[in-house]
C-alpha cells in the first residue's frame, strides 16, 4: 500500500506499507527524497534517476519526504549531479544524527519527523533564483540562456548542480513524468502525447521506453 499527502514546502510527504518481499519500479521524474526504513532504522537520500529501475522491497514501512525537482540539494548541501541515480545513506549528507535517528524510531508519524528536519535545511540555504526558470522553460536551450543573462555553459552548470540534469535532459523527464501521470488518470495515450507536446503516440512510445524501461501500458499495469 503507498499513500502520499501534501505537506507545505515540500511536494509531498509519503508512506509505503509492504506485507511481503515486493517488486516495483522506480521512474524518472526529477525529484529527491528523503527515505527513513522503520524496518531497519536506515535513512537514506534517493537522488534524480535518468532511468528507471526495478526495486525489490522486503516487508515493512517506509517512509519518505519528496522534495520537487531542484528544491533538494540545498537541503543536501551538495550539487543535485552528485546525487544522479544514487541512493545515499543521509549521514554522509548531513553528519550523523542520533537525535534525528531516536526522532524517527520514536515517531507515530516519521513523515512530520523527516519533513521538519529537511524544512529546517533549506531555510538556511535558499535555493538558487533561476530554478523555477529553468523548470517551467519550454523554449531551446539558447534562448532561456540569454533570458537569463547566462551563457549556455553557465546555464548547463546551474542546471546540473540544482536539477542532476542538464536542461535538455531536464524537460524531457519532467514531460515524461507529466505522461505518466496523466496515464494514470485513464486518459487515452494518444491524447496524451498532444497533450504534453509529444510528436505523435509513437514518439511518446518511444520516450517510455527509453526512461522507465518498459512500455507505457505495462508502467500503469495494477
């Protein structure tokens, strides 16, 4: 069972409830979390994937905090890039901490705990201005560079270092996962690919398989 709910700040909180060794997959959709296992008291930070992944979960409750794409790595203190498809336990992150670690395995709701800790991090790093910029772009890569007083290497730079991708890479993921989710809504494939600016259907074909390994019908499978 997976539920999420919003949480301010923050573009959710969530909670994963496994009663047998289970397997999923993980897709790209430029986001980081925060992942505390009550199971084995682990904590760990999920960067931004390129590709997706198969996951093999064994039984028990996770708990995550999901910080939107380029809002996590001043909360992390390192740039987004060093993160791309790694899973990093969080005390290489931020130092050990038994307070946060007695927090969580003491918490009725280890969320609140996890997103208090993170919401305290970014209010001492804020995040760099063009992030919004460059995420809600939809022209060539020149043009927001020059929008932005930058050239494209600085730009490229910025981008990897708030997002783990360059700016191309970036508005691919996030159309893709625009794609998905609207999938998951039960609207027609073809709709979706003018919808989100795709070519025609098989182009969208094409990008699914090429980011989640697998195609779109079998991605939203139950």
């Amino acid at each position: 069972m997976y539920a999420e709910r919003p949480f301010p700040g923050l573009a959710c909180v969530w909670r994963r409830t496994t009663s047998s060794t289970a397997v999923g997959r993980v897709v790209p959709d430029g986001c980081t979390d925060i992942i505390y296992s009550a199971g084995t008291g682990e904590v760990f930070v999920a960067g931004p994937d390129t590709v997706g992944h198969v996951t093999r979960s064994r039984p028990g409750e996770l708990f995550g905090v999901r910080f939107g794409p380029g809002v996590g790595p001043p909360a992390f203190g390192v740039p987004a890039v060093e993160l791309r498809d790694q899973r990093v336990p969080l005390s290489e992150l931020w130092g050990p901490s038994a307070r946060l670690e007695d927090a969580l395995g003491a918490a009725a709701d280890p969320c609140s705990v996890l997103a208090s800790a993170a919401l305290a991090r970014l209010r001492e790093t804020p995040p760099d201005p063009v992030v919004g910029v460059i995420a809600s772009s939809s022209g060539s890569v020149g043009d927001l560079a020059w929008s932005l007083g930058l050239s494209s290497r600085q730009l490229h730079r910025r981008s990897l270092a708030a997002f783990g991708y360059g700016p191309k890479v970036l508005h691919r993921v996030l159309r893709f996962d625009r794609a998905v989710k609207l999938a998951w809504r039960g609207v027609p494939f073809a709709d979706i690919a003018h919808r989100t600016g795709y070519a025609d259907q098989a182009h969208l074909s094409r990008e699914v398989r090429e980011l989640a390994g697998v195609p779109l019908g079998q991605l939203i499978r139950p």
